[in-house]
C-alpha cells in the first residue's frame, strides 16, 4: 500500500517535472468596451508589489520611493501568512489600463521638488539610493508577473520578472541601456511601454462564456525607460533624465513626468493554460538540472552498491560465522561487531538533547515531505502567491504531535524519567530558536523601514499559532509516547562498559562526521544554487518534481552514508553510535552554510551591514532546520540497521 503511494507520488511528479501545468486557478475573461460584469472584466488592474535588490536583503514597499499613488483609495489583495512573514507587499497601482484599449503615452502624475524643502531634497536621496542599489520593480497582472525580456548572445529571448526602478552610471560601471554621457548620474525610469499579449478566445473553447472582443490575458511585459520630458509630457525626446547629483538648493526644483503607454497584441498561438511558460523556461535550466538528477543518481547508485555488499556480504558472512562458532564446540574469541552487544544499546550521555531534536527532527521532515509532494502536485505553484510557505508553516505547527511521540518514545527508551522537561523542550527548543532569530531579524528590518518586517499583530499571530496550537499538539504527541512501553531492544546491555579500542584515524569519531556530510551535499549543491537564487534574487521556483526527486535521494544517500560508517565503527568496537549517527549526517547542514557563504560572496553584492547580518540570519535558520532534518534521518537509518543486525545473531 505505502510502496504504491510512493509510487504514485512519483509518477506524478515525474510527468510534472517537465511540463508546467497550473491546475486549480480560473482564468479571467476580459472584454473591450464593458462594464465590469460577473463574466467579463474590462479594467485590466495592475498590482505594485515591494521592491527588491540583489545587493540588499533589505526589500522596501512601494510607497516607500516617491512615485505616483492612486488618487482614489483602493483596496490592496488579502495576502496570505506566507506572503505577509516573507515580506510581499501588493499594492494598488494608479495605472489605468482597459482591456484591448492601446494608449501611446499617458500622463500618470507630476512630481515636483524643490530646494526649499528639506523633505523633497531627502526622497530625492531616497530615489538615488535605491537607484543606485539597483532596487527592482515587481508589477502583477492578472496575477502573472510583469516581464523584462532581452535577447541573449544565443538570440534566444530571456525574460525575467521584473524591472530595475532606474539606471546609474559610478565609477566608470554603468547599467543604462544605451551609453550615457555624463558621469556619476543615476537615471529614473519614468516611463514605461507595456505590452499585453491576450487570446482572443472561440466559441468552441469558451463555452457559455464567450464575447464578442472578450479575450484572456497571456503575458504582459515591459520596457522601461528614462525619458526628460523637458516640462512637457510626451514630448518627444530621447535624453534620459537624470535626477540631481546633489541635493537641490534653496529655490532650485526639480520635475519628474511619469508616463506610460500600452498596446495590446492579440496572440492566439499561445494557450491561456501555459501562458507561465515562457517565464518558467527562461528561469530554469533544465539541462543542469538534469545534469544534477544523474550526477546524484550516481552517487546513489554507487553507495547503495556498497551498503548492499556489506549487508548481503559481508553481514551475511559475519553472521554464520558468529552462529556456527556457538554451535561449535571450541568456543573462539568474538570479534567485530558481535563484541559491543552489551554496550551497543547503552543509552547516550544527553539523551534529553538527542531525543529532543530528534523530535523536532521528525516535525522538519515531515513538513518537507508533505509539502514538497504537495508542491509537485501543482497546488503550490508561483500562479498561487505565498501558497509555499503557509503550508509549509501551518503543517510545521500541526506536526507537533509526531514531534512530541518520537521525542517521547526516545526519551523514554533512554531510560530518562523527566518526562516534563522534556515534553517542554519539544515545544519549546526548536521553534524557539527560530522564532527567536526570526524576532531579531525582525528588528532589524523595522529599524530599517522595510516591507519584509512584519506588522506586530502577524507576530502575535505567529506566537498564538506556536504557543496555542504547537505547544497543545505537541503535548498530546508525548502524552501517547510515555504511555507507550519503552521500545525494546534485541539485545540486553551489560553492567560494565567495554573499553574502546584506540581508533585509528578512519574510524575516529570526528573525521567519520566529517567524512558523512559530503556525499549527500554532493547529492544536492547543484539544486541548492536554484533554490538560493529563487530565494536571493526572487526568481521563481518552480522544478517542485525534480527537487522532489532531489530530496527522495538526499533522504537516501544520508540513510546510507549513515549505515556505512556505523558499520564501520561498529567493527572497530567503538558502540558510541547514537550521537554519532545524528552527527554524521546531520554534517550535511555545514556543508550547506559553507556553500550559503560562498555564494554570499561570488554571486551576490551584498555591501551594508544591515543585510550582511539578515543574510546569515536567514541562513542559520535554514542550517539549523536542515541540520535537525537530516541528522534524524541519520538516526533512524542506524538506528534501524543496528536493530536488524543485532536481532539476528545469536548471543548467550
Ligand atoms: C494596438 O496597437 C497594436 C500595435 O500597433 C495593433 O496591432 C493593435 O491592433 C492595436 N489595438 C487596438 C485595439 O487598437
């Protein structure tokens, strides 16, 4: 049953890996000349989101620079948890767009400046900063984002999402499109050309719903520009405009024309149901991706190889000859693993520590896991905003109960008695470091003013979701655990404990952890590049099916490094397992902070303090979740291969 889900998961995720089909949203119909009706919209809106950079962590709202606002008060989108904690702010816009109505240059607002007013010299300032900063525009229409398109060396187009707010030129590096004169300047993009491509739909395929000059949207995209109007909008001109270098003195001012012009181009080659394929095409390399399915298949490969030589040949071997020598009269000196019988289910120093993170561990990994094959399944596309992470923490905070079983039922076969204590370091350890770290960051982003920090009541939010519904779970959780009789081990543990040989280097403790980390981290930095550059530079992620595949074989790579090097140990007489198998794997986690580092410095300009401490932040968060995530997948792997092992050989 269980195997034929797995299977079924896959499968799914397979056929999905290539193809991007969005199901579950309905399309909008659109139609010239109407009211806004049931059936048909003709006000196509425009949604502003917050701006980001590549050389900040810092992302600010839009109303934080000084451009245009909508005259009249409009209501912005209900965000979900996931969209309000990682920091989008959707806003209206006061762009004013009807369906299949081109407009070749509109007056949007008029901003004036001037040098008498300190607070006009300083959003200038603001302006130049985030100019110079490269913050970038992030617009949604029809709940698709807004496009740049450039074409590449190859004369393939590229297109991503978004669109720098202006362009600079300091110290002989210069971002504008084509080369401008003066030096040291930093020019707004004050205008933009949109361009709607829409389908105009058949009765056939629409169905009841059809109109006459109706038609959905496929894509929008965008050129900006820096246009100096010279005090009169839509003039003609080509000069850029570019904003003061200094601030303004007294009687000094300064215009800003926003402008904007659309037209609409009727495309009925592309279907409504893969409009997203064009920006999920230019974003994700599939070759490389591919690339890095095989390279980890053949570590997978090559290390189940090994495991299945030692458990079928090696094991195997040991075994009967473990059983033939107590069959035999001359009773021979043991050897090799045999000998830690009576120690190998000693209980740990700390097992508190061990059986609390591997509660939390459990909790991480489920939440991965459901999330991940709900993802696959499309639910959780980039079409859905946000959709990611609220499931990934509304499922964190009901996993609580499986969190509080493990970490009970472990706790208790250590022999521990503070049940209490360690009911509460459950609910309380892991969450809390998170948490924790998230409040601080937290801060630093509202010292800052920027959008990601999150308001007062989505933090209280937070903590009653943590502490009304976490906390109560995760009781629940440990309450069946300690019931539970404590798990039984196959072998009885002696009074005395065995003296450990001296290990050679191979087998020492520190550089066997050292050593585990590395295959399953091999398994996954090509997907992590991905995954960082969709968090850091907010592209979108979408290959949901093969990082499921990714994570199916880190989960198996980790299992196995795991085995192999408790094996080893093992037959070196060293019975201090249980630690070291939470460790050797759980090493996987400094692997990835190593990796977080070098592409803090090789791919992003991150420069100011600010964002240099909410970088790390952020990452030991995902180190430290990681860390929980696979070292318990370590743990139960050997814990498992050490219950099977010792249950089949004879001991007196
Ligand atoms: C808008 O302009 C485009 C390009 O010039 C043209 O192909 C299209 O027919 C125009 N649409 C309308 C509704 O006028």
């Amino acid at each position: 049953m269980k195997l034929t889900a797995i299977l079924l998961v896959i499968s799914i995720c397979l056929y999905h890996v290539q193809s991007f089909y969005l199901p579950g949203l309905a399309p909008v119909n659109y139609c010239k000349n109407g009211e806004d009706t049931n059936t048909c919209k003709s006000k196509v809106d425009l949604y502003v989101n917050r701006l980001n950079t590549e050389e900040s962590v810092i992302p600010y709202e839009y109303n934080h620079f000084d451009f245009c606002l909508p005259s009249e008060e409009l209501k912005s989108p209900v965000e979900n948890l996931g969209q309000v904690v990682f920091g989008e702010r959707i806003r209206p816009s006061p762009y004013k767009i009807r369906f299949m109505e081109n407009q070749t240059c509109t007056l949007l607002c008029k901003k004036t400046y001037s040098g008498n007013d300190p607070q006009d010299n300083l959003k200038l300032s603001t302006l130049r900063k985030g100019i110079g900063l490269n913050y970038q525009h992030h617009w949604i229409v029809d709940n698709m984002p807004v496009t740049t398109c450039y074409d590449t060396e190859e004369n393939e187009q590229f297109c991503t999402t978004g669109f720098p707010m202006g362009c600079y030129s300091k110290n002989g590096r210069q971002t504008c499109a084509k080369p401008v004169s003066k030096m040291d300047a930093s020019y707004i993009h004050n205008h933009v050309d949109l361009t709607i491509t829409y389908h105009s739909g058949a009765k056939e395929e629409w169905g009841s719903q059809f109109q006459e000059n109706g038609g959905r949207i496929i894509s929008v995209k965008v050129v900006p520009r820096s246009i100096d109007h010279r005090g009169k909008p839509c003039s003609q001109t080509e000069d850029y405009l570019s904003l003061p270098i200094k601030n303004l003195q007294q009687g000094e001012t300064f215009e800003i024309f926003y402008t904007y012009s659309v037209t609409f181009i009727e495309n009925n080659k592309v279907k409504w149901s893969s409009r997203w394929d064009y920006i999920l095409e230019s974003m994700q390399h599939t070759n490389i991706q591919w690339f890095s399915i095989l390279n980890s298949a053949v570590i997978v490969l090559f290390l189940s190889g090994m495991v299945a030589m030692i458990l079928l040949r090696t094991l195997h071997k040991d075994i009967a000859r473990y059983n033939q020598i107590d069959n035999g009269e001359d009773a021979q000196e043991e050897f090799g693993w045999k000998l830690v019988h009576g120690d190998v289910f000693r209980p740990p120093r700390k097992g508190m520590l061990l059986s609390v993170l591997l509660g939390s561990g459990v909790q991480v990994f489920c939440m991965t896991l459901v999330t991940l094959a709900f993802a696959c399944l499309g639910f959780l596309s980039p079409a859905n905003r946000g959709a990611l992470m609220t499931c990934a923490m509304v499922l964190y905070v009901l996993l609580g109960s499986p969190a509080g079983y493990v970490s009970a039922r472990i706790y208790k076969s250590f022999g521990g008695e503070k049940w209490k204590s360690n009911v509460l370091l459950t609910s309380m350890l892991a969450p809390g470091i998170v948490f924790g770290l998230f409040f601080f960051m937290n801060l630093i982003l509202w010292a800052k003013g920027s959008s990601a920090a999150i308001p007062f009541s989505t933090l209280l939010g937070l903590l009653a979701l943590w502490w009304l519904v976490s906390v109560p779970l995760t009781f629940i959780g440990a309450f069946f655990g300690f019931r539970k009789r404590a798990i039984e081990h196959p072998v009885r543990t002696n009074q005395i404990p065995r003296l450990i040989p001296e290990q050679s280097i191979y087998t020492q403790a520190i550089p066997g952890i050292i050593m585990g980390g590395v295959l399953p981290f091999g398994c996954i930095f090509i997907q992590l590049y991905f995954i960082l550059k969709s968090i850091w530079s907010s592209q979108m992620y979408y290959m949901f099916g093969l990082l499921f595949l990714v994570f199916i074989i880190l989960v198996i790579t980790c299992a196995e490094t795991t085995i192999l090097l408790c094996y080893f140990h093992l037959c070196a007489e060293d019975y201090h397992w249980w630690w070291r198998s939470y460790l050797t794997s759980g090493f996987t986690a400094i692997y990835l902070f190593l990796y977080c580092c070098h592409y803090f410095f090789t791919k992003l300009q991150i420069e100011d303090l600010a964002s240099t401490f909410l970088y790390f932040g952020y990452t030991l968060i995902m180190v430290f979740l990681f860390n929980l995530m696979t070292g318990t997948i370590g743990f139960f792997a050997c814990f498992w291969f050490i219950r099977q092992i010792y249950s089949v050989v004879k001991v007196d």
